[in-house]
C-alpha cells in the first residue's frame, strides 16, 4: 500500500473520548515532516492435525496499528502532541498562561489520526 508522501499529503487527528472508538468530529489538520503509520494483520500457520497432509489454511494473528510520526516544532500544533504523549497540562495564570505537561500519568488520552493523499486513486 502507499503512503502518503509530497506536498499534497495530509495528517487529521481528533481525540477520542471512548478508547478505540474514533471520533465523528473535532479532527485538527497536523503539519508533519513524515509517517510511516500504518496496520498489518500478519498470518500464523495453522497448527490443527487431523485433516489429512495438506495444512489448514492458516490463522490471522492480531492486528497491529504503530509506526512513526515525524513532527515539526511549532507554537501553533505542537502542544496537540505534547497532550498525545503526557495528557491534560496543568494550566496556571491569568494574561500569559503557564502550561506544565508532566510525564508518568495513570492514563493517557486515546487519538484517532488519519493520513491521506488527496487526488490519489485507491489503486495506486
């Protein structure tokens, strides 16, 4: 499958507020410099016996969704990836706003990111 890549490449993410269940609304369009997000769904052999000696057809193991994401730093998006990584900052302070984003918190918010290149056929 190709990846997005060139000018024409965009990266949407949206907060999920249930765990695996993407978001309708609310995607941000992200700058980036590269992805190589993706899913695969590799096959395992089938181990059953008993059906003479041709193998079974073999068994899909669980799906994996992971990769990388390079992102520029800029004042604008980059604290959506600070949240991605660390959670909900703490926010002090009245005209200019103090933002403390701290590692090591029990839970971390759950993102449905989606990246596409506009103008591409499925095919391709």
């Amino acid at each position: 499958m190709a990846r997005a890549q060139g000018a024409r490449a965009q990266m949407a993410l949206a907060f999920e507020t249930t765990y695996g269940t993407p978001s309708a609304s609310g995607f941000v369009r992200m700058p980036f410099a590269s992805t190589t997000l993706g899913a695969e769904q590799p096959l395992n052999d089938n181990e059953l016996l008993g059906f003479g000696r041709d193998p079974l057809a073999p068994t899909r193991d669980a799906v994996s969704a992971d990769g990388d994401v390079v992102v520029p730093i800029d004042a604008e998006t980059f604290w959506i990836w600070l949240r991605a990584t660390f959670g909900d900052p703490v926010t002090t302070g009245t005209g200019p706003y103090t933002h403390v984003f701290t590692s090591g918190g029990d839970s971390l918010p759950s993102l449905a990111i989606e990246v596409g290149m506009p103008g591409r056929s499925p095919a391709c």
